[in-house]
C-alpha cells in the first residue's frame, strides 16, 4: 500500500469524528432549547409612548453587562437630543446592560413612529459594518441596537422588566478594562461558543421584528476627519 492511500482511512475516520461530534451537539442543544422556559417581558420607553414585549426562551436569550466607552458616549448622546446630557442609564461602574435575543423575539404594539434611528460615524479604514442603534424618539432612551443584514437584536435591560431580566440566560461581562471598576465578585467572561452558534441559529430571522433601516439616522461620534464628538458640539 502506498503512502497516499494509507493516510486516507486515517483521514476518513477523523473526519467522520468530528462530524458525529458537530451533529451530536447540535441535537443536543436543539432538545436542551425545547425544554427551555419561554420568558415574556414587556418593552416600555420611559415615558411610555412605545409598548410592546419580548417573547423569548432562556436558550435564545445572551446578558451582556457591556463596560465599553463606546456605550457610555452614545447613552450620553441620546440624552443630550432631550437636553438631559447627564441623565444617562449607566450604572455604577460605568456599564450598560443589555439582553441579545433573536430579532423574531420584539413585538412594538405601539408607538412604533417614535422608534428612530442612530449611527456612530466611522473611519473610512474601519470597515462598513453599522450599528443600527434604535432609539425612543419621544423621551431620548436607547432601546435596541442591532445590524440589518444579522438576526440578533439587543435590547436595553433598563426598559424591559427587572424580574423577567434575571431569568434570561447570564449575565456576562465585556470590556471590563474600560469600566470604573468591578462588583466583588465580578461576572464571567462571554462564552464565545453558544453565542456564535446562536448567531448563525438566528440568520433566518434577519428581517424580522420592527426596525427600519431606511429611517434617516441621526449620526454620532467621530466623523473620517477624526473631528470633535457631535455630543460636545450640542452641548450647551
Ligand atoms: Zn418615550
Ligand atoms: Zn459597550
């Protein structure tokens, strides 16, 4: 027997391996997901002119504590459009929170006219991926950002119900570094796997739940030119 044929049931044989593996975890995950428990929430602005709910199984849902100045800054720049720049929903070290869900998962049953549209101004060098960034026009809150062409969408913990919240799967923590500090204990790092599989699980429901992505965005941050953070220009 030659070298080449020999290498070839070896190779056979890890390949069936690994997809016995694959197709084992992905039944698996499918029956841990049925027995899941459905957790509805209602989603409210703050000042109430947009209603609606989330429906979603703990095994479709992902809690992020997300310290980033990036959310800090456009919490702050939404405010700011009500004139209430300091009036932000950041919480003690300096995190915002959010649940991912699978777009399929938000029904507006009112007040969808006051849902706008944000986007963080990028560098030419950095790419063409968007936030959209969904907030409530009316009282100057962000609700949900999400990417139009993904199935995921992230809601703000802050207008949906508290008691709904801590049933949902997490949560977890993301750029700790940029926070003010950590509670004691602080929260476990992201678990890349599910999240990444939930993403591919969620694509079929791209087009789903109530975004508008040919709304006209207000734009924010820095523009290509890396000039001053529109929040400060509108500071009065
Ligand atoms: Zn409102
Ligand atoms: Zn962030």
């Amino acid at each position: 027997m030659s070298e080449a044929t020999s290498s070839t049931p070896t190779l056979t044989t890890a390949l069936t391996a690994v997809a016995t593996t694959a197709s084992v975890a992905i039944v698996l995950r499918a029956i841990k997901r049925r027995f899941s428990p459905t957790i509805t929430s209602t989603l409210q602005c703050k000042c109430g002119k947009i209603r609606g709910h989330v429906r979603a199984k703990y095994e479709d849902s992902f809690r992020i504590h997300c310290y980033c100045q990036d959310c800090r800054d456009y919490a702050n720049f939404i405010a700011s459009l009500g004139g209430n720049k300091d009036e932000t929903i950041g919480k003690e070290f300096g995190d915002n929170r959010v649940v991912q869900f699978c777009k399929n998962a938000i029904t507006i049953e009112q007040g969808q006219e006051h849902l706008k549209l944000a986007i963080k101004k990028k560098k030419k060098s950095k790419g063409k991926i968007y936030i959209h960034q969904f907030y409530a026009g009316c009282c100057h809150v962000p609700l949900m950002n999400t990417v139009d062409f993904l199935g995921f969408v992230g809601v703000f913990c802050d207008f949906l119900d508290q008691t709904a919240v801590e049933q949902w799967d997490g949560p977890c923590r993301m750029f700790q570094s940029e926070g003010f500090g950590q509670p004691n204990p602080p929260f476990p790092n992201p678990t890349w796997a599910p999240f990444i599989w939930k993403m591919i699980r969620y694509m079929p429901w791209r087009k789903s739940g109530p975004f508008d992505y040919d709304l006209t965005p207000v734009y924010w941050g820095e523009d290509s030119n890396g000039e001053k953070k529109e929040e400060k220009k509108k500071d009065k």
